[in-house]
C-alpha cells in the first residue's frame, strides 16, 4: 500500500511558474508509471503528464513544452514542473501511481492561475 500527498499547489499569475511535488509513503523504485491528472471544475479527470519507471515520459498535448514531469525514486517523490502558465491550467491536481494490478491517487492540490 502507498499514499501519496501532493503539495505545492497555490495561486500564480499567467505566465508565472509552480512545481508541485508528490510524496509516496513507501518506494516507487518498481512502480511502473507515476503521473499527474489534473480536474477542472465541470470536467474529467485528464492525464497531465506521466513517468515510466525508466523515465519515459508522456505529456498532453496542451502542456508539452511548458510542463516537466519527474520522479525521485530515492527520496520517493514525484514533481510537477509548471511553466509559462495560463489560466486554463486551473485545476485540482492528483498525483497517480499504477502498480499493476494497483493503482494510488493522492488527495489533490489545487493550482488556480489567475491575474
């Protein structure tokens, strides 16, 4: 069993920077992917970014290039790179680990981006 905890999340101005972080209680050394999805309000949860335990990485198309996946699998964090940000990537935040056949959703963190 890991729980995982976000933080990191606030309120930031377009164009402005976050990084959010993601402690996992145990070690994600062998989880296989590691990701975040984000949830705006009237919407779906959708796939932000995600990490292979090998470091491959996936990104939605609307945030390559500005946002950074990565993940500690010493310290057993997972992080968030958020750059260039614009007011649709308002949303809570869920840090997200499958396991196969488990899967582990944190709390959320909410990012509002707004002048």
């Amino acid at each position: 069993q890991v729980q995982l905890v976000e933080s990191g999340g606030g309120l930031v101005q377009p164009g402005e920077s976050l990084r959010l972080s993601c402690a996992a209680s145990g070690s994600i050394e062998h989880i296989y992917v590691m990701g975040w999805y984000h949830q705006a309000p009237g919407n779906e949860r959708e796939l932000v970014a995600s990490i292979t335990y090998t470091g491959g990485t996936k990104y939605a198309d609307s945030v390559k290039g500005r946002f950074t996946i990565s993940r500690d699998n010493v310290k057993n964090m997972q992080y968030l790179q958020m750059n260039s940000m614009s007011p649709e990537d308002t949303a809570d935040y869920y840090c997200y680990a499958h396991d196969p056949p488990l899967e582990y959703w944190g709390q959320g963190t909410r990012v509002t981006v707004s002048s």
